[in-house]
C-alpha cells in the first residue's frame, strides 16, 4: 500500500530536512550513520503506479524499502531530466529523510571542450590547430623527410604556379608551419605534412580526451540519477519517489452494439433501447522500463504543463569591477549623540532580521506539527500525495457496471479511468486496454440536413450516455444485430449528455425540399419626417421523405439551418435546438411519405425620404389598412410643399435660359453694329433693341432674387414642417 501526504508543508518539510550530509543532525539517541554509496538496485523502488493525461504527461510512482542510509540509482532519457528536475519528489517514511539526488551534470560542449589543453571546440583546421600549439614539441612527417621542434607560428605565404599553357600564373596563400630545431629555424609547407604528432604525451591524452567528450555527447541517450536516503542501519523503511515526464497522449476507442428489438422495427425506433458500449484505451510505454503489474489510471483532464531547461547549467554574467583603492582620510566634525527615543521606528535591517526569524520559527512549527514524534504525518491509500483515489474502497469511486474492467471517479475537475486489475506493459511496446463495458440508451434514427451528403440522409442513432461515465472524444466502430454498420466519431460527452451519431448512408429514404419566400408590408408611419416601412417577410422550407424500406420504418431528425434573426413560427418547438440548427423529428413507415413544413418570419424596417414617397402607392396601402388617413394627408401636404418649390426652382432655371439667350443675342448686335453706318435706319433700331434687352435683363435679374427668397423661404417651412413630424 503507498502512502500519501496530507499537506504540501508535510512535504516540503521531508525534503528539507536533510539536504546535506555534513550538517544532518543525527537521531535523537543514535549516531548519524554516513550514506553507503552500495547503490540499491533500482528494481527495489519498482513502478507501482501510472497516470497518463492527455496534454501529453505521465506520473509515474515508485515504492519500495531500503535500509540504513542507501542511494537509489534511476535512469532516464536525457530529454526527461528537465521533467524530471522539475517534477521529481522523494519521500523516506517510518523516520528515514531524505539525502541529496544526484546526477551527471550536462556542461555545454564547447564549454567542456574549452577546458581541455587542446581546444577543439570550434572544429579548428590544422593550421588552426598547430598555431594554437605554439611552443609545442613536434614531430613531423612530410614528403620531404621527418623533422621535430618546437612550434613558433603559422603564417601564409603567396605561391605562384606557373601557366601550363601559356597563361597567366595562378596566385594564393598557402599556409606554412615554422619550428625551432636542432639545425635551427625551419619552414614546412602544411599541405607537404602527412603525419604529426605531439611529443608531450600529456597533451596528446587532453586531445584524446576531447575528442571522446564529441564521440559520448553524441551518444549521450541515458542518465543516471542517484537517490539518497538516510536513516538507522539495520531497519527497514518505505521510501516512495513521484516524477513526471512526457508520455504519449492516451487515445479512446469504441465499439457500440445495437440489437435487433421487434417493437423498435414496427415503430420505427421511437422508445429507447439498450445498446451496448465497450470502451478501450490504447496505451504506449515508450520508456525503457517494463511496467509489471502496476496500477494504471487515465486521467481526462489536461494540467497545465511546460518545459524549463534547468538540466543545462546556467552561466551568468558578471559585470568586471576595479579593485577598491582606499583613498586619502580627511578630517570631518561628528554630530552630538542625542539619547535614542521610546517610540522610534527601528530600522530597515532590524524589521528584516525580525521578519527572517518569525519566518524560520513558523517553518520548523509547522514541520513539527505535520512529522511528529514518528515522522511525517501520513494516510494508508493506494496512491501518492492525496488520500483516497477513485476505485479504492470507502473513495466514493462508482462502478461501471456491467463487465466493466476499470473504476470511474473524479479529482478535482478530472475524470479518471483507473484499472481494477494490475497491467503489464512491455517497454517499447503498446496495449489497449478495456476500460467500460457498459449498455446505453440509444435508439436507431436517419439525420438529414440539406447541406451534407449531397442533399442524402444519413443512417444514425440518438443516444443519452447514462453509463454514469465521461466519454472521451474517439472513433466508435457500430454493429448493427451483429454486423459492422460503419463508423462513427464520439466527442467529449458528458454523463446525461445526449449526442447524434452517424455511421452510414441511408439510401431507402430518398429526401427532396422545395423553398418559398414572401414578403408583405406591415404598415407604414411617419418618423421624424421620415416614412418608416415595416415588411413581414416569411421563409417557408418543405421537407419530402419517401421511405422505399419495405420492412423498416424510420425516424428521421431533420437538422433545418437556424439564424437568430428569424422566428420559428411553425412548428411550433423543434426537438432539439443547438447554435446552428433546430433539429425536428419526423416518423416515416416504411413504404410511405411524410413530410414537414418549417415556417420562419422576420420583421424588418426601412426608412425613406417622405418627399420622395410614391402618394399614389401609399393611398392604395391605405385602403388595406396598411397606413393611416393621417399619414397619407401628411405626405399629400409635404408634397404640396414640395411641389411648391419644385416650381419655383424651374421658374429659377426658365429666366437663367432667357438671360442666356439675350446675352448671346447682344453679341450678335453688337457685332453688326460695327459694320454698318452710325447714321442709318438700322444702326437707329438695333440700339433700340439693346435698351429694350437692358430693360428685360435688369427685370429677369429682380424677379430671379425675389424667386430665389421664396425656395429659401418654401425650403425652410419643409424642413420644419418634417422635422419633428410624428404621425402613426
């Protein structure tokens, strides 16, 4: 049996109390025993318990015994440390503490590579690599013979070499090596060098060495991490270790019987029948470990969760500082000391010193409290840090029933699946496994909705999971008297929930659906000068089912696409309503018809100019009803107001067209008044003209001002009258 803690503070208060062995304090009465590094074989703290959750997690619980003070040895995947840093808890029960976890540290590699004498952690080439050798004894082989001394430098040099076919020389650098010999300075082309090697044999280790660290980064797939626990020798204590790490996400599938029922065949499925669900889990264990006979739970919710790299170390920056310099003393005059008041406040240092002491003082009361004089304080269940899992007897978990291979139950917002029985997996191997056998309300149905399926219904079935069970979302394959029917998909469903499911093309039932609109003004008003019109328009859809099954009758749930801004007018309630569509139920025997009609009405306004208004149209509506005497003489009296400066604005346009034609008739005067002589007959008469068109200009321009008053004047009376105009 594990054992839980019953608070956070019990907890932490266990891993604090020892952190170290060079400060534990031994038991009261017995000498601290050091820590055996005789590691107990990890098989001693076997997997007992599992819970994967589908945001892609495990947790994973051990237990078992060790005694004396001992190290427990785990191996992860190295991509499982930060979980495993982030996650893992230890817990040493009947008096033991727990000691230090330790593991194999991940340095950087280029930092690791820059320790060693030889650094290789940029990939240098070998010119690069024998000018960081410099001063070092060598020994080379090149096609010229060998030669040893000490390296001073590299460098490159210009080479020239020749054209071959009468062109110009081909110029680049190539890089040379100079050593100090015994014969005294000497220069060795790179590219001639066919073997080096380093006389000191303590360099040529640091190299070897470097280039191992590539070789075992590369290959660096497992850690080992050592788990300390410290306690009497000779005694045996329960130890129990929770982590998690990321698992693949556990997946659901279904298999739903529908029998056969006599009654359900003549009346076409109406009452509800008992189905029958069989639910299975498909788990993998991609670990390295095989999972014996642990207990497995399946977790619906998803945690919060995130990854921290807190395995790679973190080297921070430093700012560089100078060295302090004690400058000169000056002299300086101090204040007289004035005795220290009852009331004054103590100082910042003092409130934090003061704040720090209270703090550690709660810290050991509440550990006191929560270990008491035998240790943590602990209760007896089957699980890890809370009391009580779901399935555990006295837990309130509640059975499936049927033949159901798992106990239903709840923490917190999750709903869980544990198995009754334990489960072994294989590592690197996968299990489904059975997690509810369960019968179900369900009664055979045929969906139709106009869009899907090119206009086809669908053979389904409606069903209320009163399996007292959360379905979690998966394929669900349906056999119908015992034959496959087809597939179908299962969202989230809750307990009580009701859903649709379809698994096949219904092709005996050949639907068709004709549509009518209408629209038809309701009345017509006046609204601050404005005709407001209001129109009933309805939307009239027929649904045709004719079931050619000769044996089967049907019951088909029309899905009828749903707007918020139409009214469903007839019938008069649907069956179901979701935020899409109404969903109506309509019973077909077998070889005959039934339809449906679905009627919807919306009201809408529209506003037009009340001068514009048709008056012959709105004295026809008025004889329907449709708009009041009232609202007709008002319309008649702002189109007589109307008319009114109608008129006046093409009086406005007929004198603007006789000046023009003036205008251009004085030109043409004034034109022929320049060739014919000043004392005739017709010099006399067209001068008569000008003045009699002088005279008509001057009236044309009096009466214009006085017309364009008067449509300022008739503009502003409309504009008044049909401001605040009101009329029902």
């Amino acid at each position: 049996m594990l054992v839980r803690l019953t608070t956070l503070t019990a907890l932490l208060a266990g891993l604090a109390v020892s952190i170290s062995p060079a400060v534990a304090a031994p038991p009261a009465g017995a000498p601290a025993a050091a820590p055996s590094r005789n590691a107990v074989l990890g098989a001693e703290l076997p997997i007992r318990a599992i819970t994967l959750y589908r945001s892609g997690v495990g947790s994973f619980q051990r237990a078992g015994s060790v005694e004396g003070s001992r190290t427990v040895q785990l191996r992860f995947e190295t991509e499982q440390m930060n979980d495993i840093l982030k996650s893992l808890v230890l817990l040493d029960l009947d008096g033991g503490k727990v000691d230090a976890v330790s593991y194999g540290s991940r340095e950087p590699l280029e930092r690791r590579l820059r320790s060693f004498g030889v650094d290789i952690s940029q990939a240098p080439s070998v010119p690069q690599l024998l000018a960081q050798l410099r001063g070092v004894q060598i020994e080379l082989s090149t096609s010229d013979g060998a030669m040893s001394g000490s390296i001073m430098g590299v460098e490159n040099r210009k080479t020239v070499v020749p054209a071959t076919t009468g062109g110009n020389p081909a110029h680049f650098d190539e890089p040379y090596v100079t050593l100090l010999t015994a014969d005294g300075i000497r220069t060795v082309s790179i590219a001639r060098i066919t073997r080096f090697e380093l006389a000191d044999k303590g360099l040529n280790d640091e190299l070897n060495r470097a280039l191992a660290a590539i070789a075992e980064h590369r290959a660096d797939r497992v850690k080992t991490v050592e788990l300390g626990f410290r306690g009497d020798a000779g005694r045996q204590r329960r130890v129990e270790v929770a982590y998690v790490h990321a698992m693949p996400v556990w997946k659901t599938s279904y298999r739903l019987v529908l029998p056969e029922s006599e009654s359900q065949l003549k009346n076409g499925g109406k009452p509800d029948s008992r189905a029958r669900i069989q639910g299975w889990a498909v788990v993998e264990n991609t670990t390295d470990e095989d999972w014996k006979d642990v207990r497995l739970s399946l977790a619906s919710g998803r945690p919060v969760g995130f990854q921290m790299d807190l395995y790679s170390p973190v080297f921070a920056d430093r700012p560089m500082l100078p060295v302090p310099v004690p400058g000169a003393l000056a002299g300086r005059n101090f204040e007289d000391a004035r005795p220290a008041s009852p009331s004054a406040a103590p100082s910042p240092a003092a409130l934090a010193a003061n704040a720090l002491e209270k703090s550690a003082a709660r810290a050991v009361g509440a550990a006191a409290i929560q270990q008491g004089p035998g240790g943590l304080d602990r209760a007896e269940s089957g699980g890890f840090g809370k009391p009580g899992l779901p399935g555990d007897p006295g837990s309130g978990g509640g059975g499936i029933g049927g033949e159901s291979n798992a106990t239903a139950g709840e923490i917190g917002e999750q709903f869980l699946y544990t198995l009754d029985a334990p489960v072994t997996i294989e590592r690197q191997r996968s299990a489904m496994l059975p997690i509810l056998s369960a019968e179900i309300a369900a009664r055979r149905v045929s969906i139709f909705n106009p869009s899907d399926n090119a206009g086809r219904p669908l053979r389904g079935l409606q069903m209320t999971n009163d399996s007292k069970l959360h379905l979690m979302p998966g394929p669900v394959a349906v056999y119908d008297g015992g034959t496959y029917a087809g597939d179908a998909q299962i969202p989230h469903t809750s307990r009580g929930q009701g859903r649709l499911l379809a698994y096949a093309l219904d092709v005996d039932v050949v639907p068709n659906t004709e549509v009518k609109s209408e629209s038809n003004i309701v009345s017509v008003k006046i609204v601050s000068g404005l005709v407001e019109q209001t129109f009933r328009d309805r939307l009239t859809r027929s649904y045709g089912f004719q079931n050619n099954d000769p044996s089967r009758a049907r019951t088909m749930i029309v899905e009828h696409p749903r707007s918020r801004e139409w009214e469903l007018k007839e019938p008069e309630k649907p069956m179901e309503t979701t935020e899409s569509v109404y969903r109506f139920e309509v019973p077909v025997e077998s070889g005959k018809r039934a339809d449906l009609k679905v009627v919807e009405e919306v009201v809408r306004r529209s506003l037009n100019a009340l001068t514009s208004t048709d008056l012959g149209w709105l004295v026809a509506i008025s004889k329907e009803g449709k708009a009041s005497p009232a609202v007709v003489d008002a319309v008649r009296k702002a189109a007589g107001m109307q008319g009114e400066m109608n008129a006046l604005e093409r009086r406005i346009k007929e004198l603007d067209g006789e000046r023009e034609a003036i205008g251009s008739d004085q030109n043409r005067i004034r034109q022929n008044l320049q060739t014919i002589d000043r004392n005739g007959d017709l010099h006399a008469r067209l001068m008569k003209k000008l003045n009699e068109q002088e005279t008509r200009l001057e009236q044309i321009l009096s009466e214009r001002n006085a017309t364009s008053d008067a449509i300022t004047k008739k503009r502003s009376e409309l504009e008044a009258y049909l401001r605040d105009l009101k009329v029902d």
